[in-house]
C-alpha cells in the first residue's frame, strides 16, 4: 500500500480545522476503509521499571529531577512480569506493554532480565511491546529474537517544540532509534503527547514527522497531558475533547493503516467523548487503572462503554504473525557492550530548571 504522499504543513493545519462534521466524516471515511470501524485494539501498560530517571521531560513525573509522588522502584521480577501478562491477557488485552524508565538500553544483567520476560510473555500467546528508551540496532535484533512484536518510542511533539519541553536527549537520536527497530521484523508503535502548550502548527508537524516514515508505524498513541504537579508544565489546562477529536482524525487521514492509540489522558474524557475518537479513527486504547504512573479508566468501565458502543476487542496477532522466540543459548546476537554516543543537548529550559529548584 503506498501511503507515500508528501503533507505540507498549511493541508494538515486546514485539515485539522476544518468544519467539525466535515473533518470527522473524512477520516471515518478512510477509517472504513482500512479498519474494522467495530473493533478495537487493547493493550496493558506494565510499569516494568518506575522513577528515578535522569531526563528532563517536561511531562513526565517519572523524571527524578521533579518533585512528584512517585517513588523510584527496581526492575520487576520475571515473575511478577508473567502474572502481570496471564492478567492482562485474561481481561481481555491482546497485548502487554513493558515500560522502563530509562534513557536508553544498558548491555547487562537488567537488559538480559527484560529480554527472559520477553520471551515469557511471549510463549502466553499475548502480543509483547516494550519501552525502554533508545536502543541499537544490535539491541533490537536482541529483542527482535526474543519475540517482541513492538517497539513504543514516541517522537512526543514536533522537533521544533521538543526543544522546549526536553533538553537531555535529542529528537535525531529518537528517530534513529525508531530506524534502528526498523532494522528487525519489530513492528513500531510511535506518537505523542498534545496539550503541552505546542500550536497546531506543531501539532501538524509531529503527524508529519509520522507520516513520513516509511513505512508509517504500526501504531500511534495520541495522548493529552495529564499534568501532574510538581512536572514542569503540571500547570497546563486539560485538553478538550475537540482538540483530542480533531488530532485523532487529523492523525487517522495521515496514517491511514495505523492503529490510533487513545493514550495517556482518557480519564479526563467521557464516554460520549471516546465515542466520538473511536468514530473518528482511534482504534486501540489502554485498559487497566492505571497508565505507568497516571490513572486510566477502571477496566469494567472500559467493558461497559464497549458494550453500550457494540464494539469487540481485537484479537492478538490479527495484524501481524506472532514472533518465534529463539532461546537465549541459540540467539545470534549478543551483548556488544556498546556505549553509543545518544546525544545530550543540554539546552536550557527555563520552566523544567524552576521545576527542579523547587525540590530543593
Ligand atoms: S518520559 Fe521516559 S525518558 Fe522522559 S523522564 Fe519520563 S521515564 Fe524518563
């Protein structure tokens, strides 16, 4: 399929502003065409590895530079991974997100341990993505013969507005990282976060960003901010549901055959709300009650607003063969110990340092 088509930044703006009804009739219009508009993607988020990380993202609670509620935690058990997955898959999720909060993947014992749970969650028949920062390409062939079906990197915003909520780590090296999963038979699941007081012309050219990547990902989470005190932009007002609604549809024309992540954010929006992102285009949520480190939907919630809307979860690897697991003594690639060169921009960010004073 050739979704090759080049958006310049005033059609996708004109596009997201179009009247209401006109934009919402378009995107269910290519929606219908390469979806089942009934069915829905959903996936557990597992907090694999929680706080204390040493980036600087202006929305994140997880950063241990802010003052927030979260308490840094070691990386879980195989065990506790694999109860998490029968959970999970016995709710109903056809797939399980691993997220740690790091920079990037370290070669060592802690990288060995994710690639086991990988391979456990795997063999429960139950599609496995992970998250945890930027990766190599020896990396991801790692992960790739584990049996991971997706690899979560979001681009989070526009590069031009990055630059104002993140200073640590730069958006270069998070598209290499999406290039170098693409590099395996990963599939890549990358969006962003709106509400984090970027313009639309931002928000345009983040879904261009996605739209140019060939092949598109396989999923995009569109989140809104859920802004937590104590994180540099906790102050930010709520997104409303017609920025969420148009961003979905907007992001449903550009991406015709990704699945669109209704994200971080949905407690904040009522059924009557994600009725309309499923019209528009959004086809894939997360249960469980909570994302990460923010709340979610309670899970019976989720079941009630599937029956009352007549929708039906999609089943794992519908989309895209289940990966084989190649055991850790057969694995071609192994631990390089690389120390790649991620950059660190290290500009300043005059809200996240007030955000880290105030710690002190
Ligand atoms: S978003 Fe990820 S990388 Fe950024 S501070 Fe949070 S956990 Fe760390």
């Amino acid at each position: 399929m050739n979704h090759s088509r080049k958006w310049t930044r005033d059609e996708v703006v004109s596009l997201y502003n179009k009247p209401l009804m006109d934009l919402l009739f378009e995107a269910a219009s290519v929606h219908r065409k390469y979806h089942d508009p009934n069915k829905v993607q959903v996936s557990t988020l597992v907090s694999i590895k929680t706080g204390g990380c040493p980036e600087d993202c202006g929305y994140c609670p997880q950063a241990a530079r802010y003052h927030t509620d979260v308490n840094a935690k070691e990386l879980m058990g195989v065990e506790e991974v694999i109860a998490k997955g029968l959970e999970a898959k016995a709710s109903g999720s056809s797939r399980i997100c691993m997220g740690a909060a790091w920079r990037n993947i370290k070669d060592g014992p802690e990288f060995d341990q994710v690639l086991e749970m990988v391979r456990s969650l795997n063999k429960l028949d139950i599609e496995v993505c992970c998250t945890l920062g930027m990766i190599t390409e020896n990396q991801a062939h790692r992960l790739s013969e584990a049996g991971l079906y997706a690899y979560n990197h979001n681009i989070d915003s526009s590069e031009e507005y990055y630059e104002e909520i993140i200073s640590t780590r730069g958006y270069k090296d998070r598209l290499q990282t999406i290039k170098n999963v693409r590099k395996t038979n990963i599939t890549v699941c990358s969006g962003g976060i709106i509400g984090m007081g970027e313009s639309i012309e931002n928000r345009a050219d983040m879904l261009i960003t996605l739209a140019s990547m060939t092949p598109h990902p396989e999923s995009a989470p569109i989140n809104a901010l859920v802004p937590v005190k104590g994180t540099p932009i906790g102050e930010m007002e709520l997104v409303t549901s017609w920025e969420m609604v148009r961003m979905v549809a907007t992001a449903r024309i550009l991406l015709p055959e990704t699945q669109v992540r209704l994200s971080a954010g949905r407690t904040n929006m009522s059924r009557e709300g994600q009725a309309l992102y499923f019209f528009a285009g959004a086809n894939s949520i997360f249960a469980g009650d909570q994302l990460l480190t923010t709340p979610n939907p309670d899970i019976n919630e989720d079941v009630k607003m599937f029956e009352a809307l007549g929708l039906v979860p999609q089943q794992p690897f519908e989309k895209h063969a289940q990966r084989q697991t190649v055991e850790a003594e057969n694995a071609q690639f192994h631990a390089l110990g690389e120390k790649p060169k991620w950059s660190r921009p290290d500009h300043k960010i005059q809200r996240n340092l007030e955000a880290q004073t105030k710690r002190k």
